[in-house]
C-alpha cells in the first residue's frame, strides 16, 4: 500500500537554527498538508499546498514557516529560525482530489 | 472558525465490550468527518470517515453517527480488542477538492484490558 514517507524521524536543534522537515508525499495526490502535534495535544492544521502554491494556512504558519515542492516528489516545511515552542510532532499528509488524507509517521522536532 | 470538542479523553473497557466517543462541532458548514486511530510512535490512520448526506456509516466492528442538527458525531467499535487500544482523533472538514483542513478533537485514549 503506497504511504506517505518523511524524514527524518526524529530532529534536535538549537534554538535560531533553521530546520527543513521532508516529506514524499504518495506519488498520484495532488494535495498536500504539515500538521502538528505537540506533546499530548490534539493535532494541529499548518499549511496546504496545491498546484504549486498555498491554498490555506492556519494562523500558526507564521513567517517564520515555508513550505516548498523542490522536485516532482519532495514537499518541504522550513523553520527559519526555531523557538522552544516550536518543539512538536510534525505530519506530512497528502490526499488526491476528494479524497481521504494519508498521514506519514512524523518527525518529532526538539528544539534545544 | 471550527472547533471540535472530544469526550471522554480516556476510556477503559474490558475485552470483549463496546467503546463509544462522541465529539461535538461548531461550524455548521463542516461536512466531512473522519475518525483517526494514532498508535504509539505512528502517524494518524484514518479508521472511517462519515458525510454529512448519511447519518451513519459501518465497517466491521466499527460504526460512525452523524447528527447534523445536533452537530455531533459518534464513533463506535464493537467487540473490542487489544489491539484496538491507541488514541482516538475525531475531526470535522469540508469535503470535495481539498479536505485537508480537518480540525481535530483532543483525542481519546483507548485502553481494552485483555
């Protein structure tokens, strides 16, 4: 069964350091999401991503947040400049045109 | 905008029994809601997912209610086993083209004692 792959599994940073989370999304789905999840809360919508651009953001994609489709298969998330808050549980998801979402396994981002 | 409230946060059953966990929406024009099982270390997999043109939808030993009028949704799993234990995501969207903006409930931990 196809699935969404991210990498890597786990990221330790220091605070001010930039961070790109990476994710394959599964290869036919057009649309693609990050979430987060911070420890023992629910999961939290950050960004989608179609045809190439931002569809919708939540108000905790700031600034300091971009997301990019480098190539036909990678969809990045970069953190320009990390805070301690910023420590969480990252899904990648994607889903095709109406469809149900697929979520990868998350990178758990600290943030030091 | 959206918000989806989830109970209870932890429910215990014994092997063998039912499990049910509710969760209430806001937005009225929500019309998409999927239910998420989260085991440990693992990203979200969506278990079922109910529209709001159907008032409820089977999968097995897993069940889900729509009442739109009340703006509440139920997920339920029969004959509960071991391996049913994980938390528990309800989430509430909009269907068609994109249904990525899902807002979630807190979760419920499910634990089924053997």
């Amino acid at each position: 069964e196809p699935e969404v792959t991210q990498t890597p599994s786990h990221q330790v940073t220091q605070m001010g350091q930039e961070v790109i989370l990476r994710c394959v999304p599964i290869s036919n789905h057009l649309y693609f999401y990050w979430y987060r999840q911070i420890l023992g809360q629910k999961v939290e919508f950050l960004v989608s991503f179609y045809n190439n651009e931002i569809s919708e953001k939540s108000e905790i994609f700031d600034d300091q947040f971009s997301v990019e489709r480098p190539d036909g298969s990678n969809f990045t998330l970069k953190i320009r400049s990390t805070k301690l808050e910023d420590s969480a549980m990252y899904f990648c998801a994607s889903s095709g045109l109406g469809e149900k979402l697929f979520f990868g396994s998350g990178t758990q981002l600290s943030v030091l | 905008g959206e918000n989806v409230e989830q109970h209870p946060s932890t429910l215990s059953v014994q092997e063998g029994d039912s499990a049910v966990i509710k969760c209430t929406y806001s937005d009225s024009a929500s019309n998409y809601f999927p239910w998420y099982k989260q085991e440990l270390g693992k990203g979200p997999q969506l278990i079922i997912d109910i529209r709001s043109n159907v008032g409820e939808k089977k999968d097995q030993r897993i069940a889900v209610t729509l009442n739109k009028t009340a703006k509440h949704f139920s997920l339920h799993i029969t004959e509960t086993q071991p391996e049913d234990s994980a938390v528990y995501f309800c989430a509430a969207g909009s269907y068609g083209g994109s249904q990525g903006n899902l807002i979630f409930g807190k979760g419920t931990k499910l634990s089924v004692k053997p």
